[in-house]
C-alpha cells in the first residue's frame, strides 16, 4: 500500500493539495509578460513575509544553502571578516561556506541547544573598534538543535556596540512559521527556501535584502553569476530571470504567501506555537527532554528530543520509518545519535500532530524504552482541546 | 489552512495518490481500441477481487444504488417475490427501491445490530414450495450499523430448502475490504461501487452476474435502459460502452485491481481486520459498545459506536467537523442519533487510524462523555504493536 | 511517445486544465456542510447557463442517457404516447429507451441530414385533439450528423397546435456551446451531460426540469429509484444526494459554469461559431460536404463531412489515430462510412482547430482522396484570421 | 478561456501528462533511504542518455547557468586561460560568467549563424605550446541562432594540436533531443537542465564529468559551496544531498531518462530531426531563411528565421501571442529583430508542429509579411506525410 502518512520531519513539509496544484503548471513562456503577472505578486508576497517595507526580494532556483551563498557573494570580498556563532549543523555550515569562500570567519562556540550569544556578540563587536567585521551572521532556528534564538538582541547588541557590520539572518526554519520582523530587527539579509514555512517543494532560495545589504553589492568582490542579484534585478525589471525561472514554483510561492497573508501572519504564528506546544506536552509527558536548553529557546518548528544516554536515538527514525511508515528526523553533528526530531511547521493540524505523537510512543516502546502508551497522546490531547475551545470561543 | 486530515467516513475513502493519478486522466477517444485495453483488464481485475470465474462484470458511470437497479431491473418482473432482510438502513433503501419497481418483497425485520437472518431464511425459503420467490436479497456489510452478515449461511440455507432462488449480494462496503466469494457462496449478483474497498473517487457502479442470473435476463420483464446489461455487453464486445464511458474511473478502476491483487486479497483483508480492531481496542477501552451485537458481526470496514442513553451522537459527528476538522459518519434511520460511525476501509494506515481515534476522545471528552484521553489510543497501540511486530516477522 | 494532440471527437472535449483541477479533489465528507457549499452554485450555475429562472436542475451519477431516462421516468406512465423524429442515431436511440420503457412513440422519420420537421409536429399535433401525445421529443443537436435543429420552431408548432404536451429536448452537445434558452423556448426538460459544453470529464447527467414538468411528477408510473428527482430533491434541500455524490465531478461543474458565465454565454457561442466556421470553410475548400443538409442546421460543435461515393469513411478515422495519433468521430448508423466527424466544441482554439484541419489533409492525401494539402488550412486560416482581428478591434 | 496551445519555444518544452505527473509528488523524506531509489536510477539513466560509461553525473536544484558555473569553479583556478567561441547569446553568456570568475578568456569571435571553428581552434590550440589554455568550451546548440556545432570536430582539432586542455560542453538545448556522445567525442564536462530534452519543469542543472574532470578537482581554486561537486558525492554516497534535494524533479528525471531509453535514442533522434525537417521546409515554402549559415548547421531542437530587413521580427513573437495565444521565441542579442524562433523540442507531434506553422503563417500575414496561408503548412504536410509513411513501413 502507498502510505499517506503525514510527514514529520523538519521540512519539507506536508504540501497542501491547494499549492501543489499551483506547482504543478503546463508550459508556458517565462519570457512573455505572463509571467512577470506571477512574479512581481510572489516577490510582493514574500516581502510582507519578511515584515520588510525596504528591503528587496529575490528568488533564485535553488535551495536555502544557495540563498547563504548569494548573501555572502553579492555583498563580501575575500579576506572579510564575519562573526558568527556554531550552535548546531546548519550554523556550522554556513560557517564552512564562509571559510570555503575566503572569509576570515570569527567562531563564537556555542554548546548545541544554546542559542546565538547576543551578550557575547556585543563584547566582540565592541572591540572590533577597526569595525573589521564586515558581517554578523545569525541563524534565527537552529534545525538540527530545535532552537530559536533572540535576533532582535542581536540587533540591540550591534547597536550596543556601535557597530556597522551587515546582519545576515538564516531564517530558513523560521520564516513563515515563526515571528520574523526583517525591518524592525535591521535584518540585511534574511534567507529562507520554499520548503518550510511557505509549505511548497523545494527548488527555491528565497532571499531578503535590505538598502544597505544592497549598497554593500558595490564593493562586493566573492566572484558570482548564478546568484547574482544584479542580474537577477535587471532580469526582474523586465519580467524575466537571467536564465529559465522554475515557474511553477514562483506561482505555487505567490499563491502561499497569499494564504499565509489572509490568514494572518500573527494567526500563522500562533497555529504553529499551539501545535509545538502539543508535542512539547508529549515529550514532557514521556519525561523526555529536548535539546533546546530552556523555553524561550523552543523552536515552534521542531523539536529535538533526547533519548536516554547510550540509547542511539537514530533507531527511533529508522524503526518508525520500517514499522509505521513515518518520518522524524535524524540527529545531526554534535547531537546525531542523541536526539530525534520532530518536525511540526507548514501544513500540519492538531490531527495531523497526534499521529505523529502516537507513531513515536509505538516506536520507543518497541525499542524498549520506558514510554506509557497513550501518555504523550493524552498530554498532547488536553492541550489541543483547551485550545481548541479558546480558538472557537476567540472566533 | 486547508486541512489534510484524513476522513473517517465508511466511503468514500482516502484516495491513494496513485489511484487520483490514474483517474485524472486527458480525454481519449473512448470509440478508439486504446479505451479496449483499459476497459477489459480492469473488468478482468474485479472478476478476480470478486473471484469469480464464470461470473460477468458490468461498469456504469453511476454508484452502488445503481448496482441494485441493475441487479433487479435485468433478471425480475413487475410483482415479482423477493426476500428480503431490513437490519439497517442501506437494506432498508433495496427494499424500498424493489417495492418501487413494483416487486412483491417479503421483508424479514430484524434488530438494526443483527445480520441477516439464514435460518428465518431458510423456513421461508422452505414453506416456498411453489418457488414464488425469484430472488433472495442479502446485504454483507451494513454500512449504516457495522454489520457483516454471513452469505455462506445465507447460501447453505437457500440449498437446504432446495430453493431455485437467485441469490443477490450488496457487497458496497465490503467488496474488496473483507473476504468475499462470488462463485463459491454462490453468488448471482454481486453489487459494489467504486468508492470503497476500491479506494476511487465515487462514480461506478460495478456488478458482477453469474451464468444463472445472466440466463434471468431473458425473462425480466422490468424496464430499463440506462441499466441494460444487454447494452453493456454489446458495448464491451466492441471495446466500447452503449454511452460514454467514464474512462478516467475506468482506468483508476484497472489500477485499483491490480494493487489489490498485487498486495493479495487475503492480505488485504488481514490490513483491514488489523486496523479494525485497533479501532474496537479503543472502543473497548472507552468503556463503550459497538451497534452490531456480536463479535462475528463485526464489520472490518465500519465501526458504528452506540453512545450512551440520552446523548445525541450526532454531535459527536458536528464537533468533530467544526472543531478539529475530522469526518465521521453519522448514524441512519433507526440508529441515527444513537451511534456515530468511524470508516475504517480502504487506504488508511494505522497511524492514520491513530489520529481518527485521538480525534474522536477529544470531540468526546468536549461533550463531557466520560472518557479518558488517550485510553483508546493506548488500546489501539498496544494492537497495531503488537501486530506490525507480528507482520514484521512473517515477512 | 505520449502525444499530447487535442481529440476532435464531439465530446468529450478537450478538458482545460483548471478543470481537471477542480474534478481531481481529495474525499470530503459529501453528508457534510461543506458539499452544499460545492453543490447549489454548481445547480445556480448550471440554470443560468440553461436559461431558466423557474426550472429545477438535477445532477446525477449517469451520462446524457441517464439523462432521457430521468426525464421520461419522472413524467411519464406505461402506453403514453410520445411524438419524436429519427434523424441520426441519438434521436434514434431515445426512441428506442421510449419503447423498452412501454411508451407508445410516434416516429417521423427524416432524412438523416435534416433538423426536427416542426410543420409536421404541428400537423401531428393538431390532428391529436384528445391530446394523447404527452411528451414532444426534439434532439437540438443532432451529434451523429452535426445537425441543429430549430427548438424556438417546435415550441411555436406546439402552441400554434394549442397542445398542451411537454416539450423534452436532448441539448447534450448543444448546451453551454450553441445558444439554448429553457425558459424563452418554453423547454420542459432538457438533458445534458458533463463531458460536452461543460468541458469535463463523463459522469454528469445534467437535467432541468420546468415546473410543468415537475408537476407531472405526480402522474408518472414509469418505475425508477436511480433516477427519481424526487429523492434527489429531497437530497438536495438537506445538502446531499440520495446516494454517494460524484464530488469532484460537481465541483468541477461549479467551476465550469463559473467559467461561461464569466466568459459570458453569447461570447462562448460565438467562440464556437467562429471555431466551427473555420472548420467548414476548410471542408468547402476541399470541395466537400457536410452531411447537414442547409447551412441553418449546421451544427457549431460538431461537423459530419460526406467522403466520395464507395469510399469508407471509417478509414479516415482509423489512419489518423495510427498514423498521426489524432481522433475523430466515424460514422454511426445510417451514415456509418458515409461520414467522418470533426467536433470542435468545448475547448478549443483556432490553433488547435487547424492542426486537426491539417491533419485531416494528410490522412485524405495519404487514402488517396484529391484533396490538396493545405487547402484546407489556407481557408480556415483566413477566417480565423478575420475573425481574430474582428475580435481585437471589438475589444 | 483559458488557451490549451501547445508552446513553441525552444525550452521549456511541453511537458509530458506522465512527467508532470511524476514530478508532482507528495512530499518523503528525503533522507530515508526511499530517495536514493529515485536518485541513483536517475543519475544512471543520465549517464545512458550522455553516452558516457565512465563519467559521473551530478544533479543541482539550479539551471543550465548553474551547470555552467560547476563546470568552471569545480576544474579552474582564478587566472585561468580558457578558449571560446562567441556565435549567440548563449556562448556569450558563458564568456562573460568566466570572465566575471576571473578566468582569461580567450574569445573566438563568429558571425552568429555560424558554429564553432574547430579550425581556428586547432590553430590557437597548436601555438599555445606551454598549455596555458586550460579548458575549451563549445556550445552544442546555440540556441539564440538555431546552430548546432561539429563537437567531434572540436575534439579531433584538440586531438591534433596534442593539446590537454579539458573540453567542456554546453548541451543544454541538444542533449536529450539531438545526437551527443560524451565518451567517445572526448567531452569533459557536458552541462544540461531538465527543461529541454527531457522534457521536465526548470530547475534541474545536470552535469557529466569525465575521469580527467574530475581529477582537475584536486587543483581547482575558485570558490564554491552549493556547486561543488565534492559535497554532492558525499551525499550521493548517503543516498542524499548535501542540502535539501528536489525529489519530485528526479524523480521525473528518472521516469524521463527511462523513456528516452526505451524509445532509444536514435529513435529520439530521429523524431526531432523529422519535426524539425517539417519545420525548415515550411521556412523555405515561405522563401524566408535560417539564421544559421548552412545545412549541416542547421540545429533539430529550435530554427531561427531571419525576417526582411526592415521588419521587427519582435513583432512575430508579440502578436503571435495576443492574437492568437501561442508562444514562439525572440532573437536574443546581436540577431535580436532580425529573426523570430521556433522551438520543436520535446514533447512535440507533427500535429502539434503544423498548429505552430499554421499560426506563424497567420501571424506574418497580419503583419503584412508575403507569406500564402497554408504554403508552409502544405511544404511541412507533406514531409510528414512521407515521413509517417516510412516509418509505419519501418514498423
């Protein structure tokens, strides 16, 4: 039988039949002014995502890590100094990019399940008097930890510090699922894809830029094409892309950021905080604990559980997936082994939710761990009902 | 948001991706021999899920109450004897559609909880000396109350009164979902419909005739057309239909046979039986009855669940839509308001069963029924546990 | 290869692609609220494109022919008699359902070629001064021999016959592509389907009834239980069907008349007009004729081209499916082999029009016909060129 | 109404109802091992479809350009001399992305309409004694001109200048749709996409590397992160991706791949050298020319068709789309109003091909150019028609 299980994994995403169908389009010329009728309402869109009024958008055939590329490229020279902190596998990542790139990259470790240390930040950046720093680097939802850190003490931490370094914002698992305020934070550059908070397949980087972020293109000497935004504005100017545009996909972002927008951005946020809350409940029920060291670094979308100590966790992942057709997600780096996770953003219900909650009770008691059957459920339960009933009595 | 929550209704089901893909077809020319080569293996296919070897299938564009149109208006005559349980409310429908087509039927009454009655059956059939009944009516699963009646019994009765009868099956909710065999119960009409055990969207009735009830058609006296078997016959020999066919159904229809067959009906029936009784499981652990009275009546596609005395089950039902956007079914006729229904048929895992069950404690625990939350789901746990294991090892 | 070449059968259509869209939908609950919400607009929808504001319109699990049936079974008894012309095979096969169903018909027979002899009707009826004709049968369009005959004619016959019999029109493929008007024609039922003007997949009979025709309900004996508008009404008014709903077929439909009505129906007819046209001027150019005896009967969405004495038409038909993957309609009944069909409803545009002209030479050419290669084409292009700029400057 | 006419750009083609189909998939995980069951047959039927046994094959959620940028920033350093010719935008294009990496380019310049000078290579290649040149790049089909160029002949001049420079091939808009053959012309890097030959959405880069390609790896300084293909074998290796990977477009590419194969690729071939032929006898009916210079350049996937001198050949493309909604391609840079394009790539019949010729004819007419409606269609018909006729003899 082909499964319908919903997926639980940290994207992508389950895909609302609605933008699947928008995905999936005919032929058409992405050289006519069609297109430019689809592309300027998504680039819209994707800007009051953002909450940015200034800042510019562009969307590259790509993924998330091609949207850290085109940050660094179009604004950085080889030789540049960044800041940037490593609390889990994607920061460290974009960390390596930088070193693969030339930069002279400032490491602040970070223990995994800590998040970005704006107080530390500050000291650095108050040092850094020569103001040789050329960017700040930052990832608002660590994946592979489930934890969200504070980007507005960032900000008030180079504010603090006087300095003019750039802010560069993965907001890969975050954006569209969790409050992001790209203006009101001086975010220059935020970076997402289209396989999270925007619900669609992947294939898209989808990238902020501030004025400033683009005035910085001026000096920017990192050798780019494929992701360079002064291409793709001259493409965008005239309806087009500087080489073929995944078309679909752009239709399939313009019709979810209308979604996301007539639902109301604080009415997304708060739908993903509850069916987080949900889950969390269940972990704690279970008497489990997650990765993220404390509440306000819960991520709302996903969770890292730790198992027990020398219990490899990846068996929860590959014992749901052979038993109950059910996808979590592995732990990565630092934490593979010791934590599973629990994708809970995008298209997900309180329904949805519990069978994902259920199918993990069912794997760690076939893997003998000390878990209560219907335990997590039930804490998941009471938490949806309550709120449930404050949502209908709100409405 | 829209929700992907699967629907717990006893049909139509869940659709497999696979099987959307198949019916969402572009037009062909439905004259031309390619509508041949979907329309006999797919008629090939259900000849097998019904298994029956000497038996006929007939498609048509309309759904099981169509099924039963076809089965009386091509072997009966206006004042005609039929016999006839009413045990629920889809039994209930026959009857009445017999009575309008101006057929003598000699109902047998029984409890809405109980199957349909083979020694009552076989007096009646017995005191018949003259052989006045034509045909003896027998619905295998009442959708409305979760009962799977026994046709076996039903068979061995008509044989012990000697009686010459034609022997007509509503198999709607449980062909290809529970064990059923046409030619060895000695089935002359079986009726089903596209939308369930099938896992198609709705729009077929499909029928199968044995030899015998193909030898009634030359003295059937009832009008017909739309319904003509003779029609349909000619069509197919052509590779065609008398009327446009519904091709995209029809080729769902073909696909539908073979996963079915590919995955072997008796393993089929077996995945039905096991999330069934994790659905029971659960019922039980609720402290709460089923409609149909005993175990061996217990359907595998259907659960109908008696609330208690003076509780409205339809709320069950309105709550569990408004508020958690979950579809069970309600009660009909008699048991309307006394029971609501969970459709467990087709393609539903048991993780997906899981959720429907979750749902259901929440909806109930909202309307103050006295029921634990996650007690059902820990019950339906332990089983599909306990069974996946089971599976495992066999495989 | 698969080919993507459009048919050129007279229904099904070609089916846009927001329509499949709209048919290819997840199961929903068909007893719950939300189907209400699919099905009124599509009945509202589909009495505007009908032109009634009194009727009652039904939507069944069927085909057209289900759609005759319904209209005869709900008004008419045993022995009634009925006055119908034969003049093609539809017309044929509706009075041949009259007989099975014990009507008493009166057939004139026309050359096949000619319209409805509404003179003669009125001699008829006239003659019948003790009104035993109850129901007068007119086929608007005549599929097999692309004939349109004159409805507004047989509605003066009848009154200028002071007759008070019903007038029953089969407009299936003539409604919602060649103007139809219910309520000003003094129309009792007409009968249609999905796959033609509505541009969807079969499934639908699709049938309005006048409030006279619903008062005969009250009369009619003709057994039925499938097809009684009575159980459907009653369906209707609790948001449901008497059985399982074909849901994405209605959905589809709800779009469907969204799509003429916004296109506007005199503009829809005239984009017929205008594609068949074309089609005509290419059958002139290869010094051809049409079966349509008079250029007032010609039909807008299908054309039946008469090939030279002893040639078998059916070839064309068949060497184009082979040799260039294209279909058209052969011949039915007295015209088989005497005719090849173009249909050229639904959607359709003069681009794909001339690719099925083109093709049509090449298949001639290739049996040997003296048709000069792009002839044809050469006069459809002009008109569609005309045409096109007559269109640009009016908009 | 919404227009169903098939696309005749030169890319993205007309996707195929099965490849839309399996593109549009429902989201997995993508590192479960369920991907690599899609990943590595894709990457296999790849390699089949190249030509190469030796090669390795990467896929990049990314486009031609994309491709274009692996090739150089995974094999060369900064200051690196490589040869090119410029005959078209497309060549231009990849001069000016290796110029901007601050490669030396060593420019070719051809009249557009010309293919590359495999001479003038030998000679440049033969004075350049101390191999300073690094890499050669020749663009296949130059899709701004409709140029295909000689690639063995390109080898053969390396081959007799015993130059080792690494020859790298832009096959974007040939391979999949024209003959190309990795091994055994010697080509180092072949860079395609999914939109062209294989007929699927943008959004795949896919690039071949020989054995020598991939040991320039080893001394390759230009920067790279997403486009570096020692990441992606890492991940090929997991049966992954070093970052989110766009599952349902490879799994397209594997259903492509396969129906390449089993049509064969001289069939494939062939089929596109048939539609084009119809297509270049419909230009010479009209007496207008080809951009490209000479037959044997003449390429199978797009024709460029210069117009009078005088005339805006952008005019073609602009009102073939308003007037008559279909979509023909522009000329880019030098030829830009001078020629319009026909793309007859992919998923095209030569029923398709005639609706493309038939509107070019309409669309020059309206704007007064000297063409006879239907001259070119008849030119093309007959082509056809022989050629249909010669492979059912085939067959």
């Amino acid at each position: 039988m082909t499964s319908q299980n919903p997926v639980f994994i940290p994207g992508p995403t389950n895909i609302p039949e609605i933008l699947r169908k928008a995905v999936d389009m005919p032929t058409i010329d992405h050289r006519s002014p069609v297109f430019g009728k689809i592309l300027h309402p998504a680039l819209e869109g994707v800007k009051k995502v953002l909450k940015t009024a200034e800042g510019q958008v562009f969307v590259f055939p790509s993924t998330g890590t091609g949207g850290w590329e085109t940050a660094i490229s179009n604004t950085l020279s080889p030789g540049d100094k960044v800041l940037a902190t490593r609390n889990g596998m994607f920061s460290h990542r974009w960390i390596d990019m930088c070193q693969r790139h030339g930069l002279d990259v400032e490491v602040v470790d970070q223990k995994w399940g800590e998040g970005v240390p704006a107080d530390r930040f500050e000291e650095i950046l108050t040092a850094d008097k020569a103001h040789q720093i050329k960017a700040v680097l930052a990832t608002h939802n660590e994946t592979a930890t489930g934890v969200k850190s504070d980007i507005a003490a960032v900000r008030r931490a180079m504010d603090a510090a006087g300095h003019p370094a750039l802010l560069f914002v993965d907001g890969v698992s975050s954006i569209g699922s969790m409050d992001f305020r790209m203006d009101e934070w001086g975010v220059d550059i935020a970076v997402t894809g289209s396989q999270k908070g925007f619900m669609l397949p992947p294939g898209l980087a989808i990238i902020g830029f501030s004025p400033k972020a683009m005035a910085a293109l001026e000096t920017a000497k990192l050798p780019r094409t494929f992701f360079d935004i002064r291409d793709m504005a001259k493409g965008y100017a005239a309806n087009g892309f500087p080489y073929t545009p995944p078309v679909g996909l752009i239709n399939g972002l313009n019709l979810s950021t209308q979604m996301l927008l007539e639902e109301g951005l604080e009415n997304v946020f708060a739908r993903h905080h509850r069916i987080a809350e949900g889950v969390r409940k269940a972990v704690a029920a279970w008497g489990m604990e997650l990765c993220a060291a404390r509440p306000e670094l819960y991520s709302d979308s996903v969770s890292a559980i730790r198992v027990p100590e020398g219990f490899d966790a990846n068996k929860v992942v590959g014992h749901a997936l052979e038993a109950y057709g059910v996808a979590f997600g592995t732990g990565l780096g630092d934490v593979a082994g010791k934590v599973f996770r629990i994708g809970h953003l995008g298209s997900l219900t309180d329904v949805m939710a519990l069978s994902g909650i259920a199918t993990a009770e069912m794997v760690m008691a076939d893997l003998g761990l000390p878990v209560a059957l219907g335990s997590g459920v039930a804490a998941a339960q009471e938490h949806y009902r309550q709120s449930a009933a404050a949502l209908e009595k709100a409405a």
